[in-house]
C-alpha cells in the first residue's frame, strides 16, 4: 500500500444476498467492529432495495454505503434502471460499475461502462470501476492489453479532476467467486497494469493517486498477503463481505 499518495478502500460487494431486515442486522453488528479503524475507507455496496435500511444504520458510523449499478441516463424509459440522481438523494455514495457479472450475465460493454462512470462522477458519487480478465485470455497472454484497454475505455472523457471520484479494481474474472485468489504477485502485476493504463492517460504522478483495488476470493486469510504489495489499495469482496468477523479482518489486514 502506498498510503503517502492515495487512499485504501475495503469495499464489501454483497451481490444479490440480504434483505432490508439483515442488512441492519449486519451493520448494528459490524458498525462496533469497525469502529475507530481509520486507515481506510469501508465501503458496503448493498442491493438497491437495501439501501434505506444500510444508509439508516450507517449513520454515526465509519461505514459508507453503495449501490452495485447505476444508469447513465437522468431519467426516462429504463425500466428497472436507477439513475445517478436516485442514489444520491437516497444517501448512496460510492457505486460498483461494470462488474464482471454484470458483464458477463447483463450485457455490459466497455461502452456502457464508459457512460455509466461518467454519470456516476458528473454526480459526485465515487465510481468502483471492475475491469479483469478472463482465464482464457489469461491463458492467451492478453492479461495486459486487455486491462489496459478495458481501463482506458472505462475512463474516457473523465477529466483529471472527476479522477478523484473514480476508483478501479482489478477482479480476475477467474478468481471471482471461485476459492481460486490470484496470488499476491499476480494481483500486484494486474493492479500495475490497470496504473500504466491510466498513467498513459493522465501521467503518471495523476496515476499515483488513484486507487486500485484488488477483487477476487479476498478473503481473511489472505487479505494481509495482497494488501501488503504496493500497487493493491483496498479490496472489493464478494463472498467474504457477507460475515461480519472475516470482512472485520479483513479492514483490519488494511489498518
Ligand atoms: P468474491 O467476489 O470475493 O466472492 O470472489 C468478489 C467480487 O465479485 O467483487
């Protein structure tokens, strides 16, 4: 971690799990766990309709909450899509976009993606841009030319300044849910790439800054190991976020 120029994100991803009822449950339980650990941020990125419960427990808490989508339009005919302006005025800071799922399930594109990180900037909340390869392209020798292409066409026309809202993690897509975490070194490489890519953008001092994550069965045994290489700045969790005691271990594997 390099704490002198960017920011450590423990950012829990709970996927389609928890209703309005848990989700309380679980703050209430984590919020004292947690609490005074301020060398990162945490971050719970909740379904949409967990939203009012998790915001209402997060209150006087070091916890932030946000949603796992977001549609880059202000309003209009898209049925089942919130806008930007919806989750910020229902308290929602931070939002997941491009998730290897939603690619994968969803018909997601690098385009889409593109255009849903611009809204979420434009409206103040901090954009969790996924990019990640597949095995097969792993197995390829594509692993960098596709990082650094999905990071770059994920932000284009970002200004440097909207940057500050924008954090990238890098999920293998064949670590995702799998038990399999990318070792250290792999996840390390990944995250550099995802850096080069944005340092060929914007320059590499501006690249220093921004935080890269890393996603993919991190877990509390493992948290420690990736979190100690200099490009990881955080994670995003999946499976490990759903237990109060592992992702406590894992924000404290970041303090
Ligand atoms: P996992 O999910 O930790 O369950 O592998 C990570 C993610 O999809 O963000």
């Amino acid at each position: 971690m390099n704490k002198a120029t960017r920011k450590t994100v423990i950012a829990g991803n709970w996927k389609m799990n928890m209703t309005p009822d848990a989700a309380s449950a679980f703050m209430k339980e984590l919020a004292p766990m947690v609490a005074g650990k301020d060398e990162c941020d945490i971050v719970l990125c909740v379904p949409a309709v967990d939203i009012a419960a998790a915001v209402e427990a997060a209150k006087g808490t070091n916890i932030k909450i946000g949603a796992q989508n977001v549609h880059f339009k202000a309003s209009g005919a898209y049925t089942g899509e919130l806008s930007a302006e919806m989750l910020t005025a229902a308290g929602v800071k931070y939002v997941v976009i491009g998730h290897s799922e939603r690619r994968q399930y969803f018909g997601e594109t690098d385009q889409t993606v593109n255009l849903r990180t611009l809204a979420a900037v434009n409206a103040g909340l901090t954009a969790i841009v996924c990019v990640g390869e597949t095995l097969e392209q792993r197995e390829l020798g594509y692993t960098e030319t596709l990082l650094k292409f999905q990071t770059k066409m994920a932000l284009t026309n970002v200004t440097k300044d909207q940057l500050k809202n924008i954090i990238v993690a890098y999920e293998p897509v064949w670590a995702i849910g799998t038990g399999v975490t990318a070792t250290a070194d792999q996840a390390d490489e990944g995250n550099g790439y995802v850096r080069a890519a944005i340092a060929e953008m914007f320059g590499a001092d501006v690249a220093e800054t921004v935080t890269v994550q890393y996603g993919g069965s991190m877990n509390d045994a493992n948290a420690a190991e990736l979190l100690s290489k200099v490009n990881v700045d955080g994670g995003l969790i999946g499976g490990a976020s759903l237990k109060t005691d592992k992702f406590t271990a894992i924000v404290d594997a970041a303090q």
